[in-house]
C-alpha cells in the first residue's frame, strides 16, 4: 500500500502543535509547586474628615487626586465668632492673674503706714478723752458740774478707747495680708479662666481641618458657603499606608496558611513586577454564618478572608485593583523583627 505524501507532514503540524501548546502552557502557568494561589483586590484605609464644629466653609484649598502630607491646611470655616471668644477669654484670664497677683502680694507699705497713723491718732483721742472724763468726774464731785456731763464724758472716752481697739485690729489685718482662704478662691477663678481659655483656643483651631496623615483627596464633597458639621463629612481622604490585598481562602487550605507568611503579589496591570508582601490577618469566621450542621460538601465551601499586606509604591496599586497571592507553603517560620518590605519573602 502506498503511503500518501501528505501524512507525515501532518504528523509533523499536530507535534508542532502540541509543543506549542506545552510552551504555552508553561509560560502562563504562574503556579509554583508547593505553592497556594489566591486572588483578591487591593484595599486601602479611608478617612472621612469632618469639621469639629458648626459654622459656614470660608476655603477649601485641596481637591480630588491632590496629594497631602500630615497636618496639611485642607479647609477653613469662617473663624470670626471664635476669634472674639478667644479675645474675651484673654482679657478676663489677665484681670484674674491681676487680682491673684494682688492677694498674693498683700498690703501696700503706703497702706501699712496709714493703718499705723489711725492707730496712733485713735490712740491720741482716747488720751484725751480719758483725761476729759477725769476732770469732769471731779468737778461733778465737787457738784461744780452736772452729773450729766461726767456720764457724757466717760461715754466719750470709752468710744475713743472702743476706736482705737478697732484701729489696732485693723492694723493688724493690714500687716497679715490676705487671708489664705481667699488667695485659694482667687487661684481657683484663675484656673477656670484659663480652661475657658483653653476651650476657646481649640475652637479656633478646630476652625481648621488639617490632613491625618499623608494620603489622596479621593472625595470633595462640600464647598465654600456650605455649613459644615461634626456630621458632614467634607472629604474622603485615601490613605497609602497600610496597603493590602484582601484576598479569601478556601476552608481545605486555611490549615496551610499562618500569619506572618511571606507572600508574592502579582497584578494584571503591572504584568512584569512581582511585589513583596505578608500576611497579616486570618478571619477567625467565615464570611457567612453557618448552620449549625452542614454536610461536608458544604462546609469545603466555606471561605477566610485573609489580609495580605503589600510592599508597593501606592501610585501603583490602587483600590480594587484585581491581585494574584502567592504563598509558599515550605517556607520557614519568619523572624518576630524581620521587615517584609526589606526582605524578599
């Protein structure tokens, strides 16, 4: 029988095919032996930033996609209100350090001087009038005078003698100073001024909405003239640190799988660039509640979600970008100090 010439040539398309196809096969199946693949998306922590106060939005200086660094002036309510109650908070906290500084101070030495003059001049008139009354006691004794007008004049000197007793106390008042009692009370009213003071500063600030950290303006979402509220939230800002992949393992391989495991990250994107990461969460439940008893097939249905965290520049990643992880399963049990982002996994 003669063979047809053509048969081998097929022969030759269908081995060639073959080869190609194992080649392709090999080249796309990114899949290590002793390795487990799970898929995910990139995540990221959110911040929604709102004004600690009421008031109408004077400027808005960031918008969507700008970058800001911590504390970065991002807006500004119209702080006149607060400004005032700042200036009145002042002005009562320096009269009250006046009046403590007064206490504490005590008695002038002009005021000193003076009590001691009373003293002395109270101290002259009781002389006087105790000498008044004696010679009036003995004229009266004499009947030279009326028994009325000695009675008066020892009335005279023991009013003279009652001043001078409250000029010696009040001497003495002066000398001590302030009582102790009043210096506290004063001290106390200072403290008070200064917390209102305090409390008046931060309203001022809080006038201010500054970034938390570094991060993208992901949302603008009130503008000048808008009245801002602890409730309204005014931007949504994107953190880039920590970024993770939040990728889910099945219930047969959660057992493979610890926390602190290196694991190797791959993105449809960055074809070419493979990122280091670890893993830093393992969901203790699963992402449904389960009955209280399943069959087998369906507990093996039962998904972790697991948090990977990624060593990548955050302008390359972005949130929900679709991510392959790759985990060795025969790798070693990772240093409790050792840096993912510094050490290839």
């Amino acid at each position: 029988m003669k063979v047809r010439p053509f048969v081998p040539i097929l022969a030759l398309v269908v081995v060639a095919a073959l080869a190609a196809a194992a080649w392709w096969y090999q080249s796309h199946d990114k899949t290590l032996p002793n390795a487990l693949q799970l898929n995910g998306n990139v995540d990221i922590r959110q911040v929604e930033l709102a004004f600690n106060g009421s008031e109408r939005i004077a400027q808005v200086l960031v918008r969507e996609g700008d970058w800001v660094k911590k504390d970065q002036l991002m807006a500004v309510l119209d702080a006149e209100r607060s400004q005032h109650a700042v200036a009145q908070a002042q002005a009562q906290l320096a009269a009250q350090r006046q009046v403590v500084a007064r206490l504490v101070a005590g008695s002038r030495p002009q005021e000193i001087r003076k009590a001691r003059a009373d003293v002395q001049a109270a101290a002259a008139d009781a002389r006087n009038a105790r000498r008044t009354y004696e010679r009036e006691r003995e004229l009266a004794g004499k009947y030279f005078i009326s028994q009325q007008l000695a009675d008066n004049a020892l009335a005279s000197a023991q009013a003279a003698e009652a001043r001078l007793q409250a000029a010696q106390e009040a001497l003495r008042l002066v000398v001590e100073g302030s009582r102790k009692e009043d210096i506290a009370a004063a001290r106390a009213t200072l403290a008070a001024l200064e917390a209102a003071l305090a409390l008046a500063q931060r309203n001022l600030s809080d006038a201010s909405l500054r970034a938390p950290a570094d991060g993208i303006v992901e949302n603008r979402i009130l503008e000048p003239g808008d009245m801002a509220s602890p409730q309204k939230a005014v931007f949504t800002l994107a953190l880039p640190e920590p970024l993770w992949v939040r990728a889910y393992v099945s219930e047969p391989d959660l057992g493979k799988i610890r926390s602190g495991a290196r694991a190797e990250i791959a993105t449809d994107s960055h074809p070419d660039k493979r990122y280091r990461g670890w893993i830093g969460f393992i969901s203790p439940t699963a992402e449904f509640t389960p009955k209280s008893v399943e069959t087998r097939e369906v507990r093996t249905a039962l998904v972790y979600q697991v948090r990977v965290f990624v060593c990548a520049p955050a302008d390359e990643l972005r949130l929900g970008m679709p991510a392959a992880v790759t985990v060795r399963l025969d790798q070693p049990a990772p240093a409790t100090d050792a840096d993912p982002c510094k050490n290839g996994p």
